[in-house]
C-alpha cells in the first residue's frame, strides 16, 4: 500500500481494505509508519520515536489493522512510559497495566504507533511545552492545533494517523478538532469508562476519547469502546439504536438553539459565526427549527468553579508526582502557569471544593431545564480559528492562575460547560475562514443523547462537506 492510497481512506474505509483482502494489517501499518515519518519533522506531533513495532490489538476488531496514536495524558498502556508533556516526569513513568479503555481499543483492532503530544499536564488550549516544544498545525504550521490533544489532531488532520486518542477536561476534544479541520466528539460523562484509575477524573471534568476525520469513524469507535466497568460511578443505559445507525437515519426534526456571543461576553471572530451561520443554513433546509437562546447561568461562579476544579487537579497531580519520585516542584521542573496553578490549588479547602460542586450542580441544572425545551445547542467552537505559536505559552512568568485560566476561556469560551455538566458535545468542521483555516462550530446535546448529535453532524458533513479539504502538511 502506498502513501497517496493510505491517506484517501479514513479508519472505517483501511478497516474494511484489510477485512477483505484487499490489504494485509502489515501493508497498512508499514503505510502509516511512512506517512507519520513523513510529517512529523515539520509538526513535532509525536513523543519520543514510533514505536518498534505497534502494540498488540485485535484483528478482528471493527477496526482491525488500523494505526492509531496514544496522547500522552491518562489513558496508558502496558510498559509504555507516560510523561504528560512535563519534564516532571523525565523520561515518562511506566504503567503495569492498560486503562479498560486502551483494553477496548484493542479490541476494537487499532493498533497503536505512537505517544502523541500535550501539553504540561492537559491544560492548555494550545499544544505547546518546555519538555516536547511546539506542536504545528498541518494547515498552517506558524498557528497551533489546539490542545490539549493537539499531537493526535495535527496527525490526523495530515492524515499520518486516520484516528487517534483525546481526552476532553474544558475542550481539549473540540478545540483541536475546531482548529485542525477534524471531528472531536466529547461523549456524555460515564458514556467511556475511565477505570481503574479514576472515578471522575478533574472532579468530573474529563473524558476520554478520540479524534477522527469523518463522522461515521466517531460513531463506529464509540460503538466499540462505549460502556461501564465494575465499580464505575455511572451506569448508563445502552443506546435504542447503535450510534453508527444514528449517522445513518436521517434526524427527525428538531428543535435547535443557537447563539455566536461568548457566555463570558469576550469577542467571537467573524470566521467563526460566518461558520455557525452557514451551519444554520444547513439544518433550516434539513427541516429543523432554529432559533437564538442560550442558557443562563452564573457565568462569574462558574469560572471561579472551574478555575477551582482544575486547579485542585493540578496540585494533585503535581505534588502527587513530586512526591513520588523525590522531586521539589520549582520551575526546572514545571512550566511557571502549572506551578502557579499547582501553589494555588494546594491553597484550596474542602470547603472550597463543597463550593465548586454547589456551582456544578447549579449551572448543570440550569443546562438541563434550557435542553428541555431544545434538543440541541449550536455554537462556535472557538472564539478564533486558531492562536499562532506562543499566544498561549504556559511558561509565561507574567501570568498567575487566574490570568493563565482567563487567556485559555478567551480563545475557546465555549467548550467548558459541556465539561461542567457533563452533557455530550461535539465539534464539526465549518466553513473555513477567509485564510483557509478550519473552523469549528459545536453541537452541545442532552445528557446521553450521542445519537442525536452524531446525527446532525452526519448531516453536516454532507451539506457543508470537508473530507476532501487537505492540509498544506499532509503525509507523502
């Protein structure tokens, strides 16, 4: 298989190659070990070097012989070292077992090459870090790709992997996704399992899944990796149909809600609402009923919240390392905006924490009651299409917590209440800005209701569709 025929085919398409003969795992995965080292050098997208072999996965999975990169933050796989894009960890730290969703990908049959890049600890909006540099967006390498899974979309969007792992904690499925042309799907809270490791990791915040380039891939992965362990805090009910099937069914129509000013009141760029109003377009002449609303919320309490959250998170997982491997936390060690996080929110109380989970429960119902009278909300993803290299530079000495938290809501003011609430989002390209940029408009759904948004995503990507746009880095 060669280079220009691996990259015309996205994870579902090599799957169905390889199950009829067409295409042994072997020739698939030699294709996208060339295509990966084809592009890497220019988007610094990878952690470390390929690995000598790919992991071992299930060929008889629904997605058998397809390669696919690990982000390097949460999800880990046996004896592969694990850094979350910090020089805290040195040389990474080695799991003795996978996570039950790096067991389900495997069983799902991808087969994984590579660590993909983050940035320090997950929070940031771009992927960029003193430990691994700066990833670049394929489509215009001096702009970002987003992050926090930014190494996993710049190398899908090249089309070096056709999917790849993402976890999503305040929007680091669908701000990467937005920024790189792709689709980020962030599942229900409880809908992927996060065992055993975590209950609810980020005080609920995270969730793990993947980027891909076409909507039917996001709905046939969630179909194999979807569902609870023993012991999970969250057990929720199958879906009536399978989620591939929802791409396949045309919606019925809906109610729909849309809104392009930022909840926080920051400025939305006209690239992005142009996207969210052809967008709008597409799904009045679908038949669907839209119309402007958007919740109301405590906007303020909900940053502090949030803030707080992450923050928390942060001290925990910094302190926690420290401590464990016999380092001091200082600046050799960690980004200035990490460490400053990490000081604040090892300041926090249990009090504080109650008061966090006061505003979640308050803006989660608040969320709630607006989605009872709408099936979906339609927002811009972003506030910009992209940052270019450095706007979003976490080493940054001149920031504290809240200024670096204020820098990263601006560009993506958003994606976080879907985190907040636990509620299904998912981040769809649109029209592309006047540079040729992807944009990203977003659709936030009900509590367990993946179906419907995969459904109007699929219909998206036939009105405005984007499987054909390419990069200006794409694999050879």
């Amino acid at each position: 298989m060669q280079v220009s025929e691996y990259t015309r085919y996205d994870a579902t398409g090599l799957a169905e190659l390889v199950r009829t003969g067409q295409v042994s795992p072997a020739e698939v995965h030699a294709a996208g070990r060339q295509a990966v080292e084809s592009v890497d050098g220019e988007l610094n997208a990878l952690v470390g070097e390929l690995f000598e072999k790919p992991l071992e996965a299930d060929a008889t999975g629904p997605f058998g012989g397809v390669p696919f990169g690990i982000k390097d933050l949460v999800l880990h796989a046996d004896g592969v070292p694990q850094r979350a894009g910090s020089r805290l960890l040195g040389p990474g730290v080695p799991y003795p077992h996978d996570t039950a969703l790096m067991r389900r990908f495997r069983g799902a049959g991808l087969a994984a090459v590579g660590l993909t890049a983050t940035p320090e600890f997950g929070f940031n909006a771009s992927t960029e870090s003193v430990a691994n540099g700066p990833t670049r967006n394929p489509w215009d390498t001096s702009r970002s790709p987003g992050g926090s899974s930014g190494g996993s979309a710049a190398l899908v969007a090249a089309r070096a992997l056709p999917v790849a792992h993402a976890n999503d904690g305040g929007g680091s499925i669908r701000i990467p996704a937005a920024a790189s042309g792709l689709v980020g799907l962030k599942p229900s809270r409880g809908r992927v399992t996060v065992a055993p490791d975590y209950s609810d990791p980020l005080l609920g915040l995270g969730v793990e899944f993947a980027v891909t380039r076409t909507v039917r891939d996001a709905a046939g992965l969630l179909d194999a990796v979807h569902g609870s362990e023993p012991g999970d805090r969250y057990l929720l009910p199958r879906p009536v149909t399978t989620f591939l099937d929802a791409v396949r069914t045309p919606a019925r129509p809906l109610r729909i809600a849309v809104s392009t000013t930022a909840p926080s009141g920051v400025p939305v760029e006209a690239a992005c609402v142009a996207a969210v109003a052809a967008a709008v377009d597409a799904l009045e002449h679908a038949g669907h009923t839209v119309e402007e609303a958007a919740p109301d919320y405590d906007v303020a309490a909900f940053d502090e919240a949030n803030l707080n959250a992450w923050c928390s998170f942060l001290a925990d997982g910094a302190y926690g390392a420290a401590a464990a491997l016999g380092v001091r936390l200082g600046p050799d060690v960690l980004e200035h905006t990490t460490l400053a996080c990490a000081e604040y929110g090892a300041t926090l109380t249990a009090l504080d924490l109650y008061a966090v989970d006061r505003v979640v429960n308050a803006t989660t119902r608040a969320l709630a009651g607006f989605l009872s009278g709408y099936d979906v909300w339609l927002t811009p993803t972003t506030a910009a299409p992209n940052t270019a290299i450095g706007h979003l530079d976490a080493d940054d000495p001149s920031l504290d917590a809240r200024g670096w938290y204020d820098r990263i809501f601006t560009f993506a003011p958003f994606t976080a209440l879907a985190n907040v609430t636990g509620v299904p989002a998912v981040s769809v390209p649109g029209t592309p800005s006047p540079e040729g940029w992807p944009v990203g408009v977003q659709l936030v759904g009900r509590y367990g209701a993946e179906e419907t948004l995969l459904g109007l995503a699929a219909l998206l990507e036939e009105a405005l569709p984007w499987e054909d746009r390419r990069p200006a880095v794409v694999a050879r």
